[in-house]
C-alpha cells in the first residue's frame, strides 16, 4: 500500500484510517499474517483494532515509567532466553494504564561492549562528549520492550523483530536516493506486508 500524505501526518493516529480501511475492501487472504511497528504504533487503539480483526501483531513499545518498572523486576531474574545476535529475552504480562486488558510482552536485552559515551548540549549551545568509565562486574544492558498478540516461541521474537527494522532500510534508502526530487510537504508511506 502507498499514498501520500502531509510531512506532518506520520503517526499512526493518521497511518491507522486507511490501514483499516484498505482491510476492510480487500479479501482476508490478501491481508499481512503481521503488523509489525516501532512504538508509535504499541498503542490501545491500534492493538484493539487488531485484535478485533483477528490480525497478529508485534510493536515496540515506549520505555514508560510503568515498563521500565517491569523491566526492573525482570532483570534480576535468571534463565533469559538467547534470541541471536548477542539479545536475551524473557516475557511476561503487562496492562499499561489506558489498555484495556493484559497483554503479552517480551521483554529484549542485549549486553553494551565496549567504551561508552555520553553526548550532551551544554547551556551555551556546544556539543560536549563524555566517556564514561563502567567498573569491572558491572553490566551495562540496552532495552526493548515489544507488545505481541503472536504465540510463537520466545526465541522468535529477537529475529521477528529485527526483521522490520531490515525492511525498513530499504525503504530509508529509497527516501534517501529520492530526497532531491522529493516535495518537503510530502512522504511517501509503504506497508511492511509480511506474508505466510
């Protein structure tokens, strides 16, 4: 699916509409086995609607108060399912405030090697960059949490995943090679459509 729509209109608050739509004039068969999306779409409006329509899905979610609170309770527990790519993962349930029900999470991590560093603006407008010394038997983790209506195996999802991101890319790289020719009052929106 493609149309175009104003720069302003990028969320899936204005994204949702035609999906639903285009859903509803277009045979069952035709429809994606997954909707897959970043945290704009890890929503109560859309995962409702989803599962209204009987349509998997898989979206990240932001790192609210609330899941970072579960993440903490998690982290301390063993036995984190190796998903590839240096990521673990572990699951649970979780109602945000605003949902309407519990829904299955799984919750990534993957382990930061290596030297870090903090960039910041100071007051005056200059950039500064801080390295930052971790101390040895300490680990240092980046997070992703994702909302799942999928039943498969937790090792699954890492890759699942992961593979939005590469379909995204390719459609970045268009964006990019298409940037002088492009309106600035126009994008172009492509449907990942995962098929079985």
């Amino acid at each position: 699916m493609s149309m175009l729509s104003p720069a302003t209109e990028h969320t899936s608050k204005h994204f949702a509409p035609g999906l639903w739509a285009l859903l509803d004039r277009i045979p069952r068969d035709l429809w994606p086995s997954l909707l897959r999306g970043d945290c704009g779409f890890g929503n109560e409006p859309i995962m409702r609607e989803a599962e209204q329509r009987g349509l998997a899905y898989l979206f990240k979610l932001r790192l609210t108060a609330n899941v970072k609170r579960m993440i903490e309770r998690l982290s301390t527990q063993r036995e984190w399912a190796n998903t590839g790519q240096g990521w673990q993962a572990k699951e649970s349930l979780l109602r945000l405030e605003g949902w309407s029900r519990q829904r299955r999470v799984i919750i990534l991590r993957r382990r930061v090697k290596g030297d870090l560093a903090i960039s910041s603006n100071e007051t005056s407008g200059q950039q500064t960059l801080s390295f930052v010394d971790v101390g040895a038997g300490v680990d240092v983790y980046e997070y992703s949490v994702l909302a799942t209506s999928l039943d498969e195996e937790l090792v699954s999802f890492g890759q699942l995943y992961r593979d939005r991101g590469d379909s995204e890319n390719i459609f970045d790289e268009l964006k990019n090679q298409w940037a002088g020719a492009a309106s600035s009052r126009r994008t172009l929106l492509v449907a990942d459509w995962p098929r079985a």
